[in-house]
C-alpha cells in the first residue's frame, strides 16, 4: 500500500469534510504541520472543531484557520499568543472546551488506546468538572472524562519511512504521538522519507500501523517562538 502523496493537497482530498472533528499536533509553533494547515486553509472545509494544545498564532499555524472562519470551536490547553483567537472568543464568535493539559494528551491517549474515558482528580470543583460526572474512590472525588477520537489527524514528524513509521525531533515530539494514534486516518507531515527498514528500530518512535497517508515537506518554516519583555525605567 503506497502512503506517499504527490502533497498536501492531495492528501487531504476526500477525507475532509465540513463539521469534522479533527485533531492536529504541535505544542505552541514547535512541531506543527504547517504544509497539511495551509492545505485545509485551502480546502476551504468549514464548522471544524479543532484539538490541538493552542491555536498557534495570529497568521501562522492553526491562526491561519481562525482568519478565514473555518474552524467553529476549539478543544484546547492554552490559547494565550492568538488575540484573533480571543477576539473571536469573547465576541462569542469561537466556541472553546477549555481542557487541562494533562487531561487534554490522556484523552487522546485512552482515544487511541480505545478506552473510551477515565477519571482524574484535575479539575474537580472548578468549570471544567461542570456537566461530568463525578466519582469517588478512596475518599476523593474525580471526575469522568471522555476521549478523544477525531475524524482526521494532522501530524508533523522529522523522518518517515515508506510504511509509515515515524521518527519525531526533541521536543517537536510532544502531542503529535497522541494525536496520532488517536485519529481515525492520520496524515502526517514529515521532512525526510527512507525506505522501509533504513531506520534503526530504537529510532522508531511511533509505528506505521497509525500512519494512512504521508506528505514530504523537506523545508518547513520552523518559526521559533522569542519571549519578550517589557522594558522598564531606569534599568
């Protein structure tokens, strides 16, 4: 089976779809498939809800998605470096499930795993415990969550080889595993491509059987993220 594709473009077409649930990797701008983001600006598919960590930002990653309307609600972590994300947000233009981090890559994990939810002490007697049920075992009290399993998957890794495993980068690796195995069909978006075998089974990080479709992005941009402060008088 060939999972190598001419694209992006090309990979997306017809497995996406408007009102999809969709998962995509990355943590901030580190380890976001930019190619397979740009591709579904493209496509032009609507109403999609989106689990990803963050939004990127204004103009790049999933930022993009935001300024052409086409993603409706988030499933998210941190969303604090997008201000079009909180304009859409607190005009009541964006709908937001706003989930712990933890919580956030374990329901993708049980997603993939086929566990279909778990109970975890983070967020009880806050909002995030509201509308879910609630048990208690040994004396405390933890709240059910459910997983995750998004329609598609947008992935980026470092180096595929032809049947699909996948080798990530330091920490580019981050949710992209999880989300992953989690989707029903996963793409992903790699900068090398080798035959099968060529990678040293300890260099495997995620394998094949997770992996339908691959796109060769050999110069992705990388932006890299640069804190900045505020500059003081007199110092």
């Amino acid at each position: 089976m060939n999972k190598i594709y001419p694209s992006a473009a090309a990979a997306l077409q017809g497995i996406v779809a408007d009102g999809q649930l969709m998962a995509v990797g990355g943590f901030g701008l580190c380890g976001i498939p930019e190619a397979l983001i740009d591709a579904l600006r493209d496509s032009a598919v609507k109403n999609l809800t989106v689990i990803s960590n963050n939004a990127g930002v204004d103009g790049f990653g999933l930022g993009k998605l935001l300024e052409t309307r086409q993603i409706s609600k988030m499933i998210s972590s941190y969303v604090g470096e997008n201000k079009e994300f909180e304009r859409q947000f607190l005009a009541g233009e964006l709908a937001l499930e706003f989930t712990p981090q933890g919580t956030l890559a374990e329901k993708l994990r049980a997603g993939g795993a086929g566990i279909p939810a778990f109970f975890t002490k983070t967020g009880v007697g806050t909002v995030v415990a509201d509308g879910k049920e609630l048990r208690e075992f040994d004396g405390e009290t933890y709240v059910m969550e459910r997983a995750l399993v998004p329609e598609v998957s947008l992935v980026k890794a470092f180096r595929a080889d032809k049947s699909g495993n996948l080798q990530f980068r330091f920490t580019a690796r981050n949710f992209n595993p999880a989300v992953a195995m989690a989707g029903k069909i996963c793409v992903v978006e790699v900068e090398e491509i080798v035959e099968t075998g060529a990678m040293h089974p300890d260099e495997i990080h995620l394998p094949g059987i997770y992996v339908h479709r691959i796109v060769h992005n050999p110069t992705p941009e990388k932006r890299i993220e640069k804190r900045t402060i505020t500059e003081k008088a007199g110092v």
